[in-house]
C-alpha cells in the first residue's frame, strides 16, 4: 500500500473513531438534557436526539455540495445511511437473546415506516426524472425538495402526537444520569461534542473523495459505503444501547426516526447546491439505494405484523436475515454499476 492510500485510510479511520465516541457522548447529554428541561416525553425531546444522531450526515452532506462540490458524496451519504440504519435492526438481532427484535416491537412502527417509504419513494422520483431531464422547480432547487420538507414535517408531527404517550412513559423511568452536572454544564459539553462530530463531518467527504483516488472507485460507492457506515455511527451507539437496557421500541424507533431526517438532510443539500437541482449533478446509481431502503423498509414492516419467533440458524428472524442480504446486493450493485 502506497503512502497516500496509508494516509487516506488513516484519516478515515480517524473519522470513525471521532465520531463513534463523540457520537456516544451527544447521546448521553442530549438525553440529559431532555431529561432535565422536562421535554424528554414531548416531540422536542425527540427532535433533540434525532438531530444529534444525524449531525454527521448533515455536516458531511453541506460540506459536500458547497466546499467540496461533490454532490454524489452527499446523495451517496444520505441514501447509504438510510441502508445502514435499516441494517442496524438486524446487527441488534445478533446480540439480542430470545425473540427476534421485530416480534417484540410495537405495531405502531409501521406508521413511521410507511412515512418513510413515502419520502424514498419522493427520493426516488427525483432521481428517476433527472436521468430524463431537468428537475429545475424554482432557481437552482429541484421539485423533490420542497416535497420532501412537506412531508418530512407532517411526517414528525402525526408521529410524534400519537406516540408521545409511549415516549413519556420511558423517559419518565429512566433515571438522570448526571445529577451532579447542572443544565449548563451539560449544555457546554454537548456543544463541545458537537463540534467533534460536525468537524469529523465536514472532514469525511474529502476523505471519501482521497478513497475513491487511491483505490480507483467510484464516488458513488464511498459515499454509499464508507462515508454513510461513518455517519451511521451515532445511531448504531443509541440503538445498542436503547437494547442494553430493554428499550427495544425506542431503539425502532430512533432508526426510523433517523431515516426521516436522513431525507430532510437531502433537501437540505439540495438548497445548499447552487449550480443545479442536486438529484439532477449525482449518478443515477443510488436510485439502487433508494429502492433498497425502500425494500428494507417493507421487509420490517412485514417482519412486524407477521411476529415469527422463529430464528433462522439461531441468528436472527427472517426479517434480519433479509436485511442482511439486501444490504449486501446494493454494495454489490453499487460497486460494480456495470453489471446492471
């Protein structure tokens, strides 16, 4: 291995690292703060800890269309880490004993699942009509962003009203787990891993673009694979630690919930990218993310309704198992586009 490529591979596990402990620090003192303010059991609450699993997709995502100008980085990020967060439910199956995940989760997941097929199936559209044309719905903004921010946002508030009774209930049982740190403190921390996490964030694409150089891929791939497994970090650390404790809906949840946002954060890239609609500037290769998202997500929605305790090779459920699999074909088709 050249030194470069050393060098490449250094610094993207160095972003791993960053953002794999910074990460866990903003979940603990974000829920601390929803704890100590009282909002821990109203959608603010919840809009708090969504907003800091996906700090490093939002930072990697804007650094990417305007510093770096590499909008597949960013599209690749975001569509990659809706995979990803999907693909966290089964890796949650792996350490969980008895019952698959998806037996012993709520029913009411479906509804955040179904917004979220919704909002791929927008995602999709959009890529969809860019390879026959131009997207252009207003100046420089494609016609799937102000859809998606819609959506996004009737999406959280139907979510967060019909389950704010269950999100209350948990909350109201875990205790504090800094009772000596006033709110500023952990406020002054939180802001301080933050930092951590958006310069990690902002790091990444450039990183990912060294990745692509050195070993000769494609951006679309690193961007799907690499730099989405990084920003994916932050939920895989809420969701292994939402199943030490039992939470099993609350981890469900705050993959679903993260996969939202993941898609607010598009739109978001698209208002950034000045120099055209932003689904229009990416390769047509991550509408195989979308559609895979899109399969995951129906995958765990039957997984929920059909409730097989069955575990296949004493692994995981079915659902998992598919998960797997699924995950798997989109890197296979993402890191070889010729030949589909």
């Amino acid at each position: 291995m050249s030194d470069l490529a050393l060098q490449v591979w250094v610094s993207f596990l160095l972003c791993v690292a960053v953002i794999g402990l910074a990460g866990y620090k903003l979940t603990d003192y974000g829920d601390a703060i929803a704890d100590k303010t009282g909002m821990g059991g109203t959608w603010v609450g919840l809009v708090l800890i969504a907003t800091v699993t996906s700090l490093p997709e939002l930072a990697a995502g804007i650094t990417a269309v305007t510093v770096a100008m590499l909008p597949d980085i960013a599209a690749g990020d975001v569509l990659g880490s809706c995979v990803y967060n999907l693909l966290i439910l089964a890796i949650m199956d792996l350490f969980k004993r008895g019952p698959p995940v998806l037996t012993v989760a709520r029913q009411e997941h479906v509804l955040s699942a179904g917004f979220g097929i919704l909002l791929l199936g927008v995602a999709a559209l959009g890529l969809t009509a860019a390879s026959s044309g131009d997207t252009r719905l207003i100046g420089h903004i494609g016609f799937a962003t102000p859809t998606l921010i819609l959506l996004y946002f009737i999406a959280i508030r139907t979510l967060f009203r019909y389950q704010e009774r269950e999100v209350e209930s948990f909350t109201e049982r875990e205790p504090d787990r800094f009772p000596d740190l006033s709110l500023h403190q952990i406020g002054v921390r939180y802001a301080i891993a933050a930092l951590f996490v958006v310069a990690a964030g902002i790091w990444l694409p450039f990183v990912s673009e060294g990745i692509a150089t050195v070993m000769g891929w494609n951006q679309s791939f690193t961007g799907t694979l690499f730099t989405a497994m990084s920003t994916s970090l932050p939920e895989l650390v809420v969701t292994l630690s939402c199943l030490r404790i039992g939470a099993i809906d609350l981890a469900v949840g705050n993959v679903l919930g993260s996969n939202l946002f993941n898609l607010l954060i598009l739109a978001i890239d698209d208002l950034f990218y000045t120099p055209g609609p932003l689904l229009d500037a990416v390769s047509p290769l991550h509408l195989v993310s979308a559609i895979t998202a899109m399969t995951m997500t129906g995958a765990l929605i039957a997984g929920v309704f059909y409730r097989s305790n069955h575990r296949v090779f004493r692994i995981g459920g079915w659902t998992s198992l598919l998960l797997f699999v699924l995950f798997a074909i989109n890197s296979w088709m993402i890191y070889n586009p010729g030949t589909h």
